[in-house]
C-alpha cells in the first residue's frame, strides 16, 4: 500500500493529535509522581495506561496510512496485547483521505480511499483465523 498522507491536511491532524496524546500521558505520568496515596497514584497510572492504549492505536493508525509494514512497526507483541482490528480501523477511517490526489512523478492515486476490516486483519498478520 501506498503513503496515502502525502499532501494531506489528515496527515497533520494525526500528527497533531498523536502528540496531544503524547503531552498529556507525560502529564499524568508527572501527576501520579507528586501523589502520596497510592490509590491515587493508581489512579492516574490507569489514565496514563488508557492514554498510552491510544496512543498506540494512533500510531499504528499512522503507520497503515503511510504504508509502513505491521512487522517493522511492532517487532514483537505479546499475544494478549494484539490490537484489535476494528477499533483501528475506526481510528484510520477518521483520519483516512476521502481522495488520493494524482502524483504525476510516482503516477500513483487519484481514485477514492476505501479500507476495510479485512486489510487491517491482513496488515496485523490475524488473517481469517480470528474472525
């Protein structure tokens, strides 16, 4: 699959919202360091783990629309840890062109942007076993 973020304004909302996410888990990390109970310091490292959970559903997101390879992006990943293909592709399809602009050099796009549960099944490796 091709970069399908090249010249795109998604590229930037992604790339944006990514270091949101990035900001704000520092934060909660930094937050839970000054709390002196330990239910509260609990507490905010349980933000912190929901945060990092989008954070890498996020990057992930990135990588699928920039083409990059699954096994290049995670080299390894424990079995209880897989991402769930349908809540990445929910991700991708928010930040997904519409429309993929002609590259007169590369000859590549100008056609509508369509991905489905199968191709990110396939691009996390789970293939029709998981269904």
């Amino acid at each position: 699959m091709n970069n399908v973020l090249n010249k795109s304004y998604s590229q930037l909302s992604l790339r944006a919202t990514i270091n949101g996410f990035a900001l704000e888990s520092r934060k909660l990390r930094l937050k839970a360091n000054k709390y002196k109970d330990a239910d509260m310091r609990s507490t905010m490292n349980s933000y912190r783990w929901i945060t990092s959970d989008n954070i890498r559903m996020h990057l992930l997101a990135y990588a699928f629309l920039r083409g990059k390879a699954y096994k290049d992006v995670e080299r390894t990943c424990a079995e209880n840890n897989v991402m769930e293909a349908d809540r990445l592709l929910h991700v991708i399809n928010l930040f997904s062109p519409n429309y993929v602009p002609y590259d007169k050099y590369t000859k590549t796009g100008g056609n509508t942007f369509k991905i489905t549960l199968e191709d990110v099944k396939a691009w996390l490796g789970q293939g029709d076993s998981d269904a």
